[in-house]
C-alpha cells in the first residue's frame, strides 16, 4: 500500500497555478528528489499545461523473440492496456529509458486518449506522426521524435 493518499480537488487546483519549479522544490522538502524529467519539450506549446495523476508505463529493451506485428493483435498488450486504463484527467508518463530510436506512440493513441479525456502524455522517449499529434490541443511531452515503431527499441512490460 502507498504512504501516498490521492490528491484532492482543492491540491490539484493549486497545482495548476504553482510553477514547476515551485512543485518540483516543494517535493524535494518532502523527500522527492527525482522528480523531473530533463529535456523534455511539449509538441504543442500552446498547450502544455496540465495537471493529473501519473499512471506509468515501463519500456524494456525490445526482444527479438517476442516483439513482433503479432503483439498488436493482442489485448493483453501492456501498451494497449495502458491507453485504455488512463482515464480522464490522468496522465500516461512513459519510461522508455530515454532512448528516442524508437516511438513509444503515435497520432492513433495520442487521439485516443485524448477523446477519452486525458490530461496529457510524458514520455522520456520518442512519437510519432509528431506533427499530427501537435495540431491537436493535447499536452504531450517528449525527448525526440521516431518514425520507428516502437517494437524496434521497445518492449512494454507494466
């Protein structure tokens, strides 16, 4: 069980007018220090705020005995789940080990979770179709940008 309880209504509408670095050096005096991701950069910076809880999605490095088109095809993908479990007002933060060869989404999931009320997307890694998903006002964060799929660098595993 977490020492964390959830946030309440009145905590995130502070949040949304405190700057980073106000949540950033108010965390560290509560014992968090990694709590940033450095050079990341919004794909549409008209529309970069936004606040929500985290829900994350850990990458490997991909594996060449599991990570074909086929792992599309099944609905127990842990990306697959993880864009349908985000909900409204929650935020995906992906982990892909900051390594941008590869995209960890694309326009198709970024629109879907958008429709489904999403705060935003923060990934460490790469999108793709990146001028597709800057067009629409949705937060996404990113270190790069990738045509490759992400089962060429990635592996999704919870």
């Amino acid at each position: 069980m977490s020492q964390y309880s959830p946030l309440r209504l009145e905590t995130f509408d502070l949040l949304r007018r405190a700057s980073t670095a106000t949540i950033t050096t108010q965390l560290f005096q509560r014992g968090l220090r990694n709590v940033f991701l450095n050079g990341l950069a919004p794909l549409n910076p008209t529309h970069c705020q936004f606040v929500g809880e985290a829900v994350t999605l850990r990458n490997i490095p991909m594996r060449e005995d599991l990570d074909t088109l086929d792992i599309f095809r099944d609905p127990e993908n842990p990306q697959r789940k993880v864009v349908e479990m985000v909900g409204p007002g929650q935020v995906l933060v992906q982990d892909c080990r900051g390594d941008v060869r590869a995209a960890s989404g694309g326009n198709i999931l970024a629109t879907r979770m958008r429709m489904r009320g999403v705060a935003g997307v923060v990934t460490d890694g790469a999108m793709r179709d990146s001028q597709d998903i800057a067009k629409q006002p949705f937060p996404v964060f990113i270190k790069g940008r990738s045509a490759s799929l992400n089962l060429t660098v990635h592996h999704a595993v919870d």
